[in-house]
C-alpha cells in the first residue's frame, strides 16, 4: 500500500483518490498511516477524497466528511470537522474528538434507517 501512495504522490498531483486504502491494515499501523497521510498532505498541499467505513478515521482525516445513504446513495449529510491541524495521536483522546465520532455515528445510523 505504501508503494502505491508513493507512486500516487511521485506525480505531485492536486487530488489524490484513496479508497479505504487501510482497510487491512491492523489499528495500529492504520493510525500510524493516517497521521502519515496527513503529514504529506500538509507538506504537499494537495487535497484527498478518501473513502473509508471508519467513523473514527473521517473524523481524524477529514476537514468534511460526506455522508451518503444507502440504495440509491445519495449525499444524506454534510458534516464539518472543525478539529484543529497538525492532527495527531492525542487528539484522538479528546472530547471533542469523540464528539464528533457520536455524531458522525448517528447521521449515520439515521441515513440507514431512511
């Protein structure tokens, strides 16, 4: 996975297209690969669409996350992430962190109950 980004990156393009990239990846090194992620972002200035089934990954990535709802998917919520940058490991502690988790996790609920 690491060498794909790194091809990915090798262009020096302004949208980088990830699909859960870090979907096998155990927690750990899914964390470490986030807080990575974001570093070369920052460093980069570039913007990612990043696709993912964590609640807790769009929170800690994102600046928005786009919430869609199931059959057809449609775009159920917009939520903004107002945490502030560099984002790192501690910021996964906080309350507002968790905040945000709950809430994502229950637009997200309410999508699926549509």
């Amino acid at each position: 996975m690491r060498a794909s980004i790194a091809r990915a990156l090798a262009t020096k393009p302004r949208l980088l297209l990830m699909d859960e990239p870090f979907a096998a990846l155990d927690e750990i090194n899914r964390d470490r690969m986030n807080e990575e992620i974001l570093r070369l972002r920052e460093a980069g200035n570039w913007t990612v669409l990043f696709v993912t089934h964590s609640v807790a990954e769009a929170v800690f990535l994102s600046s928005r996350i786009i919430l869609l709802s199931p059959n057809p998917g449609r775009i159920a919520h917009t939520i903004s992430v107002d945490l502030p940058y560099p984002r790192t490991a501690d910021l996964r502690e906080t309350a507002e962190f968790d905040t945000l988790v709950n809430q994502v996790s229950r637009f997200l609920r309410e999508a699926y109950r549509l």
